[in-house]
C-alpha cells in the first residue's frame, strides 16, 4: 500500500477542517485568503483535488505549494510508461503489423509473376505462428475452430 498523497498535503496547509471522510477546507496558498477558500477533495482511488471558491486554479495551488502534480496521485497511479498488458497487447499488434505488411509484400511479388523466396517464405510462416502464440497467450481461439462451432 503507496502513501496517501492527503498525509503529505494536508500538514502543508494552514487551518485545516476536515468537512467529512475525503473532504476537507483550507486557506488557499495560492491566493490571499482569510476564509479558507480551497476545497481539499481526496478521491476513492487516493488522487487528491482542489479547488479554490475564489478562482485560483489547481496548477496555481499545486504551485504555491511547492509541488508538482504527480504528487497528487498514489505511487501506483503515477505510472508514466505502459503497463505490462499494455506492452504485450503494442508487441502483438506491432507483430500483426508486420505480418500484414509482409503479406502485401508476398502478394505483390506474386502478382508480378515472380516467385517467392524461400527467406520470404520463412518469415511469413514465423510471423504467423507468432501471431498464433500471442492469440494462445491472450487465450484466444483460432479462427477456424470458433467457425467450426458456430
Ligand atoms: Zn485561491
């Protein structure tokens, strides 16, 4: 379990009241204020908002604060890169790319009547059966035996 951003932004503001669970007030940092005008929200999945009733906006607060907004968001959810799923579901498609360009490749050399490399061959078949491990890994069925049961 990462750090509640709440627990390092709260002890940064000045006459905090807490409204209920998740909801707090503040004097906005960002502005002059006597009334505490920012509204501290802290949302289900850890990220925290603000907003300030008198206009400033939530880059001014975050500013003013001597933060940036990646400290607003749980360790978890300040991810900047793809996720794991997200990396194979890039490499597979990135491979379907490739086959699919091979595949025009392939067609246009028999269109012009010339033949078919054996190298040329060879790759068309790898990229298949890679494509076929990423469909098995994803758990996917093959085309024909979903056919075959419809
Ligand atoms: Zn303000």
């Amino acid at each position: 379990m990462s750090a509640r951003p709440v627990n390092i932004i709260l002890p940064l503001l000045d006459k905090v009241a807490q409204l209920r669970d998740g909801s707090w007030m503040a004097l906005c940092p960002a502005h002059d204020d006597r009334n505490a005008s920012l509204h501290v929200t802290e949302l289900a999945d850890g990220r925290v908002i603000f907003h300030c009733y008198a206009g400033c906006g939530g880059a001014d607060v975050v500013e003013a604060l001597g933060l940036r907004f990646g400290d607003l968001k749980p360790d978890g959810l300040d991810h900047t890169g793809p996720t794991p799923v997200e990396r194979d579901a890039r490499k597979s498609l990135q491979a379907v790319a490739h086959a699919a360009l091979v595949t025009v490749t392939l067609l246009n050399t028999v269109a012009a009547g010339k033949v078919v490399s054996e190298k040329q061959s060879d790759l068309a078949g790898r990229l298949a059966v890679e494509i076929q491990q990423a469909l098995d890994a994803a758990g996917v069925k093959p085309v024909s035996e979903r056919r075959a049961r419809g």
